[in-house]
C-alpha cells in the first residue's frame, strides 16, 4: 500500500485509562479521499481511538500519523489542518449562527470564508438564528459548517447522525458525501448499519479493544454472511414441520408475518414445504445477509459492555 496516500496511518495503537485498557493493539490506515467508517458497540475504543489520532488524548503505545504529522508531538499542526464535529452541547444556545462561523473562522488562520459557507450549508436564511432556535437538521449542516470552516484535508465525526430524525440523517448523509466530493477525507464513527452500508468505503470494526475486521461493506457482507432469510404472511396457526426442513435454522413469527432463517437454498425447501402443506403465500420472499447480520454476528449478540 501506497503511505503517500495514507491519510490516517495507525499501527498498533494502545490506550490505557490508569490500568484500565480502553485499545489493545489496534492497526488500521485510511487513505486519501475516502470515507472510512468505525463500528463497534458502545464501550468498543472507537471514541477513543479517533481522539488519540486529533491529538486530543496521549495513545499510550504504537504509532500514529495524521497527515504524515504524529499526534502525539504536532496535535495543533493538526488541528489546524483537520475538522472535527462538535457534539451538540459545544454550542451556547444564544450564539448566532453568523458568530459561531466567525469565531470558528477566527481561531483558524488561513481558513475558508465562513460567508461561503453559510452559503453552501443552506443555512444564509438563518445567518443571524440563534442557536438555541435551530432544529436538529440545521444544526447539524452548521456543526458541518464550523467543522468545515478551515478548509481541512480529514474530518472525524464521532456518531454525527445520532440522535437525528430519518429527514436529518439522510441531509447528513448527503452533506458527509459533499465533503467527500470535494476531496475531503472522512473518518466517521457511527452505530448505523444503513448508514456504514451506504456511505463508508471502507470499515473497521472495532470490538472489546480490538479489531475484528476491516474491508469494504460488501466484502465483509459476502465474507461473514452466509444466512439468509426468508419471509412470508399466512394465517395457518401451526408451522411446526417447517422447523425440520433442510437448511433451516430458525423459525420466527408474529402474528401472520414469518421470518425462515436459514442457509443455501432455503428458499427452494420452503417453497416446497410450503406447497406440500398447502400453503401457497403470494409474498414469499428471500432477502440476502446484510452488515447488521454481520455485525451482529461478529461482535456477539446480548454481550454486555
Ligand atoms: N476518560 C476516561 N476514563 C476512564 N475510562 C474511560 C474514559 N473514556 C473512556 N473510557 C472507557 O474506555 C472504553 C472505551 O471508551 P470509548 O472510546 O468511549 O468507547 P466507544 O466510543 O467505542 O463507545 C470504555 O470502557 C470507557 O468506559
Ligand atoms: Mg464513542
């Protein structure tokens, strides 16, 4: 792999809270231009690891780099050259919309005009809003905006889309690929599965202080997913025998919906099963794993953290 291209470059990454050990070993590297995503369940190192690479904790072990620069002795070099979402209680709720880009645009020499910015974030109707008064959505394109506002080569946005409503999230969405379009790099911590899906060229998941995978979204989808399921309504009362049908694992209902777990062909053997019992559902259907299945069954279901 090509480092010249490595936006992000993490090479066995330790962070310990007192004794406590929060990373253990962790390497990944991002490359220029891409959106990287972070999976994990809570309590995974995910916060963490992104806050050792802005230079906002001190990793305890390993090698990190930013923009070729090592956090751990150049963190305002970074900064300068990064973006970073804000979390939503970062903002006083009196301040303008007009007076957070300024200020933003002040503390970073060199930086974009924030008058474009209100521009390009749709946000000039609301130049002079406080910030108490926004909603969720517009919030969110300012926190874009401010993260945005020095022009930065990576952004690192820690669950940007938490919290939101499905409207918001989808403006999110297209406003994280907006970043991409203009050649930013983008690290984005998120809980979404549709969201990784959709978005992230790559991922890392991360899990009880490790790494347990990292390709693209359709790689880890066609490496860990074999199970498929199949879906049916019908109000026949007792569906016993499907349980031993070939390649079936599991048989959920509620009410008249049917969810068949299974592998392989399992929807020819339902079919069949189906028929041979007389029942003939006119919305049988298979639908294939998707990163949920993955994730789940990677990272354990039920665990406590
Ligand atoms: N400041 C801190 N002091 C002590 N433990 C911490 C601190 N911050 C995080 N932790 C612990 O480190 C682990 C990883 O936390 P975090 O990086 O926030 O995980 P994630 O973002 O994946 O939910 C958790 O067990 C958390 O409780
Ligand atoms: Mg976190």
């Amino acid at each position: 792999m090509d480092q010249t291209d490595s936006v992000v470059v993490v090479e066995h990454l330790e962070k310990r809270y007192g004794s406590f050990v929060a990373i253990e070993d962790v390497s990944f590297v991002v490359e220029r231009g891409e959106i990287f995503g972070i999976l994990g369940p809570n309590g995974a190192g995910k916060t963490t690891a992104v806050e050792c690479l802005q230079g906002l904790r001190h990793a305890d072990g390993g090698n990190l780099r930013v923009l070729g620069l090592d956090p751990r002795h150049h963190a305002a070099e970074i900064r300068r050259r990064i973006g970073s979402q804000l979390q939503e209680s970062a903002l006083p709720d009196r301040i303008k919309v007009w007076e957070a880009l300024d200020l933003f645009a002040s503390v970073v020499p060199g930086g974009g005009d924030w008058r474009v910015a209100l521009e390009q974030w749709g946000l000039d109707t609301k130049r002079n809003a406080r910030f108490g008064s926004l909603s969720g959505g517009q919030r969110q394109r300012l926190f874009v905006a401010l993260a945005l506002v020095n022009d930065p080569e990576v952004v690192f946005l820690d669950e940007m889309t938490t919290g939101l409503d499905p409207a918001s999230r989808r403006v999110a969405w297209d406003l994280i690929r907006r970043m991409q379009d203009r050649g930013t790099t983008v690290v984005l911590v998120t809980h979404f599965m549709d969201e990784a899906e959709n978005l992230c060229d790559r991922l890392a998941i991360l899990d009880d202080k490790r790494l347990i995978a990292l390709d693209t979204p359709s790689g880890l989808i066609s490496r860990h997913a074999t199970k498929r399921r199949v879906l049916f309504s019908t109000d026949q009362p007792d569906l016993t025998w499907l349980d031993s049908s070939q390649h079936v694992t599991a048989v959920h209902r509620t009410r008249d919906r049917v969810e068949v777990e299974g592998t392989g062909p399992v929807l020819a053997f339902v079919a069949a099963a189906l028929i041979e019992h007389g029942i003939a559902p006119t919305d049988l259907r298979v639908k294939g794993a998707d990163l949920e299945d993955v994730y789940l069954s990677l990272t354990g279901t039920g665990r406590s953290d």
